[in-house]
C-alpha cells in the first residue's frame, strides 16, 4: 500500500470517484482508499523514525564477513566456493 | 464509505474487479468453481473476499502455526540476551528478538481477519490444541546454540518463507515480504556468530560444532516428512509453492557447502550430493523425534508453554485496562 496522492471533493463518494480518475486510470490500482486529511494521524520525529545511533546490526549489511570467511576457509582447508559470498 | 468493489465494472478486466466468486446471487457451486479457477490461475485472495470454507480454514491454520512458531521461537534466544558477548552482540540479539515478536503480532493480524479472535489462538497454543514448530521445543545450552538457531533454523525456515511470499492468499503473501526481509539479517547475524567462533579459540570451535550437532536433527526435521504434491491441499490452493522435500533440499543444497568450507563437521555419515540424481542423499531424519516433539513431549515444551502462561497471566491487568475501558465508561 502506498500513498497515492490528494484529492478535493465534498465527500467519501466524491472523493473515490476522483481517486479513481487521478491513480486508477491506467490499471496501476487494484484498491484504493480515501480518508479524510483531519483523520490522518502522523508520525514524523526524526528522532524516532530516524534515529541517530549505529544500528547497523539491523540491516543485513551490517555483517561484513568476507576476512573472517577467508580466515575460516584458510583454516578448514575447503577450497574457495565460486559462489558469491559477503 | 463505498465499497471499492462497487467500482468493478469500470476497471479493466483482471485487475481484480472481475472476481466472480464475490458475486453472492451465484449457487455456492459455481462460486467455488470460480474461485478454483482463480487460484489456479494464480490469482490472489484478499480478505475481503469470499472463499470457500476449506480455504479459509486451511490459510487459518498454517499463518497461525506460523505466527505461534513467531511467539513461542523468540523464547530459546531470549534466554541468551544476558549472556551475549558483547554489547553489539546484545543489541543484535535483543533486536532479533523484536523482530521475531513482532512477526508474531503480524501474523496473528492475518489470522484474525480470517475469523479467529486473537485470545481463542492464545488460548489454544498454551492448552496445546495448537502447535509451534519443532526446533523452538530445545533447550539452548551454549552461545553456539545462538548462532546455529539465527543462522541455519532461519536459513532453514526462510527457504520455506521466502516460496510464501508467492502465496494465493494475499496479505499474508504481502506480510511475508517484510518477514523474509528481517529474516535475511537474522541471517547474516548468526553466520557472523559462527564464523567468529571458528575462528576464535579451540573451545570456542569445539562449542559451535558441539551446537550443530545437536541441531542437525531438529534441523532436517524442520520441514516434515515427504509427501505426495497431488495429495498435499495447502499446494491444491497454492497456499504455499513447495513440498517439505523440495525446501529440505534447497535448504541442503545452499547451506552444507557454507557449513562444510568451515571445517565444521555434519553427524550424518549419509550425507552427500548425488550428482547423477541431482539430489542429496541423507539418512532418514527421525520422524518419531518430530511427532513427540511437536505434540509438546519436547525437552523444553512444557517449560515454554509455562512461562507463556505465566507471562499472559501476568500481563493480564494491561489487557483489561486496555480493553476494558470502553465497557467500564459505557
């Protein structure tokens, strides 16, 4: 689900019927909602959406283990796989 | 507010307005045989949408033996965030934990809209109607144990995760996008974990091979015996893509070289890739250890049952007060 955009209308059977012209006229919609901008509540501190502490150990590309591999494998004596490896 | 399907005859066909079985003035028949076509068509169901019976009740019991193996797999590592080496190694850890609680609540959100009340499936894992999967009912005896449960029983689990995300029932297919995602760090943080042990010192070596060799069963457990594709209903409904052989060898073929280019040696004698079969061979896996296990007769069934009751019974103050003040100010 992604936010499609904004739309203008006097009410919810309106405002689906524009929706429908704006971000459904193409077949690039399957669903689409409408709710009204006051009923919207937001989320938006930085510091909690983007906190400024290390947390690499979250995304996959905090482990990087290419020199303890090469480490392991000089060690155990099995030939270097082909295969791509971090 | 207007249903979005009452906007269907003006979208383009197969764009998801055009699902006849939603059509309530058909005989149930015809609805199901609309529905069958759709899905071997490979199209998606949405929560809204009407199905058949089997199929809700067959989607229900698989996301909620999913979402109960979430709740209840957090317990073994949980134990070994106070004993983590390092305080990276905690943070680590401790979020990994998160993570896994936290696909347990999306996944008992899919449940629910299925038709089961989150309290009646609480209710059901803690009187053991219900079960979690096989490898979370072992104790963890060492920091070995961590790194083979985040390495290979995520690998293991992710095989299968990662064909759901292609799954006919479509918020559970969006959900496990997220999961397979957390699921890939999970990853990267036990093989961390592993390859940090071998080549740390000789104990620290002979800890990580003692925790594979204990795992290795429960591991080749994990997906289930064989059984026949034409047999197997949650395929009929493409409700998951691969039979329990075909991850078990994915999972073989991925993961033993990664174990083997350690050094680290696997128990079963057996074990090999048959070149000409295309298949690796590997001795029967003990299919009386599962059913025990599953059943709750594992070595740490009980205790893990218990401190889930304990911890529901504890938290039960919040949910009342949550829950119960519309009720108390009606």
């Amino acid at each position: 689900m992604v936010h499609g955009g904004s739309v203008m209308a006097p009410d919810a059977e309106l405002a689906l019927h524009y929706a429908r012209e704006m971000f459904g006229r193409r077949g690039e919609s399957v669903r689409l909602w409408v709710v009204r901008r006051a009923d919207v509540k937001v989320l938006d501190d930085p510091d909690l959406l983007q906190p400024p502490l290390d947390r690499s150990f979250k995304k996959p590309g905090g482990y990087v283990m290419r020199d303890k591999l090469v480490v392991a494998r000089a060690r155990s004596g099995v030939a270097k796989r082909t295969a791509t490896d971090r | 507010m207007t249903d979005p399907l009452a906007l269907a005859p003006i979208l383009p066909p197969g764009s998801g307005g055009a699902r006849r079985f939603n059509e309530p003035t058909l005989t149930d028949d015809a609805r199901q045989a609309a529905f069958e076509a759709h899905i071997a068509a490979g199209g998606k169901v949405e929560a809204t949408d009407w199905m058949p019976d089997e199929y809700r009740a067959s989607v229900l019991r698989f996301v909620e033996m999913h979402a109960n193996s979430e709740l209840m797999g957090v317990l073994p590592e949980r134990e070994w965030i106070l004993r983590a080496p390092t305080l990276r190694r905690k943070l680590a850890l401790t979020a990994k934990v998160q993570d896994e609680a936290g696909h347990a609540q999306l996944l008992y959100r899919v449940a629910e809209d299925l038709g089961k009340p989150r309290e009646a499936m609480y209710d059901d894992l803690l009187a053991g109607k219900t079960k979690f999967h096989n490898v979370f009912h072992y104790p963890t005896r060492s920091w070995g144990d961590v790194g083979v449960i985040a390495w290979l029983v995520d690998a293991a689990a992710i095989v299968a995760q990662q064909a759901l995300r292609d799954c006919s029932y479509a918020p559970y297919a969006r959900t496990m996008r997220k999961i397979c995602w957390e699921e890939s760090v999970h990853i990267m943080h036990g093989r961390d974990i592993v390859v940090t042990l071998v080549n740390g010192t000789p104990a620290q070596f002979a800890m990580v091979q003692e925790a594979l060799l204990r795992w290795w069963g429960p591991l080749m457990q994990m997906h289930g015996p064989r059984t026949p594709r034409e047999k197997d209903r949650d395929l009929h409904w493409r409700i998951k893509a691969k039979t329990s052989e075909e991850l078990r060898q994915e999972f073989l073929g991925i993961y033993v070289p990664r174990i083997r280019e350690l050094g680290l040696t696997l128990p079963d004698p057996e074990l090999r890739y048959d070149e000409e079969a295309r298949l690796w061979r590997y001795s029967e896996p003990d299919w009386d250890e599962l059913r025990t296990v599953v059943t709750n007769h594992g070595p740490m069934s009980q205790v893990r049952l218990d401190f889930r009751r304990l911890q529901r019974a504890e938290t039960a103050w919040v949910r009342a007060t949550i829950l119960g003040a519309p009720v108390a100010a009606a």
